[in-house]
C-alpha cells in the first residue's frame, strides 16, 4: 500500500502556499501565491530528497536544466532586474527550488524574499496571467 | 590586453568577504569570513556570468557537481542540520553560489543568513581549521 515513504507527494504546506503549474521531467513547477515576485519553485518527485546531493547524478543534472530553463522563462516574461535561485528548506524539508524575479524596488530588495513580506495573494485573473505566461513558454508533460 | 570583460577576475566585494580555499574544474571556491555560519561560495571562472542561465550545459552541470560535493563536504564536516544553497546576486551581480552550513539556534535559524547578523570575522586559527577540514575532502586543482 503507498505510503509517504514509497510514494511522491508534495509537502502539505508547500501545497498550501502555491499552485501546480505543470511537471517536468524531474520536478512538478508551482507558482507561489504571493504576487509580491513573480515566484517559481521546482520540487523534485523523489521520495525522502532533502538535499541536492540526496539526487543522484542524472537527477542534479535534470534539476540544474529544469532550474535553468525556468529562471531563463521568467527572466523573458518578467523582464525583471534578477533572478534569485534557492534550495533552503529549514522550515520544509522536502527539496525544493525557489526561483524568483526581483526588481529594483520589489518589497524585498535588495535583501532575499523569505521572511521580508506577508504573502499577498493574487487576484485571480492576475494569477492566470501569470501562469499561461509560463506555459507559453515551457513544454510541460 | 586582457580586460575586466575578456579575463575573469573575482569581484571585488566577494573578495573582501572572503578567504580562497581552491580551485574546482568550473569555479573558485571560497569560505565566507563570517563564524556565525560555516559558510562556502562557488564563483564559475566565466567572464560576465550573473545568471545561471548564462552558462553553457557543460557548464551548468560542473556548477551543480561543484555545488552538490562541497554541499556534502560542508555537512559532513560541520555535522549540521541543513544546507542551504543560493545564488541571489542582487547586491554583487557576478555569480556565485552561497553554500551554507545551518543548525538550528543559529544566529539566523529558521530564516535565511543574508542581512540576518553582522558578520563576525573568525580567529585566524579556526578559519585554518575550517579551511584543512574542507581540503581534507576535497581534491582542489
């Protein structure tokens, strides 16, 4: 019977924080719902990885081109000033990526976003921008 | 003439935080003058790289090599209780990538290190110590 140790789940509250926006071949892509920043986070589907080097070679290869082609999308929809690109998870453990657009002048800048602003959910319609901004660009299975 | 944009040189700023501990097939490895956290950065030897997408496949995949061995050199070393892995670039935009030893009670716990604490310089004995346990472990060029 699957069980959190033999199947892939996404951690509960990245769940709650964000929304799907597709899979890639190593990772499922969400969007985080704060439209502070233009927020992607990749987390690998590989049961129990905390860390980058818990993936294995082929898979730190695969997160590398999936993290690069992401932060190189939102760097052309955003237009933004940098991208931020982070593997933290002292608060949720299961490997996952941050990659952010940062401007000049965003809520947070120049420090890193975690901790600098309450979340401020999109409006809906904002959201959906956003998300087929994405999709346009990246071939999610 | 060599250059600024045909020689890589470090940057400035990250030199003056900074002790260099070797030389990796992609980057220069460093060690963060700071003994809040045990603290390492990657700089990729490639002349104008800010982003991550900036380099080439090859490169991509000798910076997350890089990246996944000194991260498991680094929690080996300090036994601590999470990495943290970032490259943010928003005040120094040449790139480099953060690898940070976390415990829980550190100056920062839970939240990220940058603009958390003042740095504090370490004793020249326990940076030498530092920097011999990560040779130790590592085959620097």
């Amino acid at each position: 019977m699957p069980n959190s140790e033999t199947t892939w789940s996404l951690d509960r509250r990245l769940a709650g924080d964000t929304v799907v926006i597709g899979e890639l071949a190593l990772s499922q892509a969400l969007v985080m719902n704060d439209a502070n920043y233009p927020w992607l986070i990749l987390v690998p589907r590989v049961v129990g990885a905390v860390e980058i080097f818990d993936l294995d070679d082929q898979d730190q290869t695969d997160l590398m081109n999936e993290t690069a082609l992401l932060a190189g999308v939102l760097k052309d929809v955003t237009r933004c000033d940098k991208i931020n690109v982070a593997a933290i998870g002292n608060v949720v453990a299961q490997l996952h990526v941050h990659i952010v657009a940062r401007r000049q002048g965003d809520p947070a800048w120049p420090k890193p976003v975690w901790g600098a602003a309450p979340a401020t959910p999109y409006a809906q319609a904002a959201l959906d921008r956003f998300i087929a901004s994405i999709r346009a660009e990246v071939a999610f299975g």
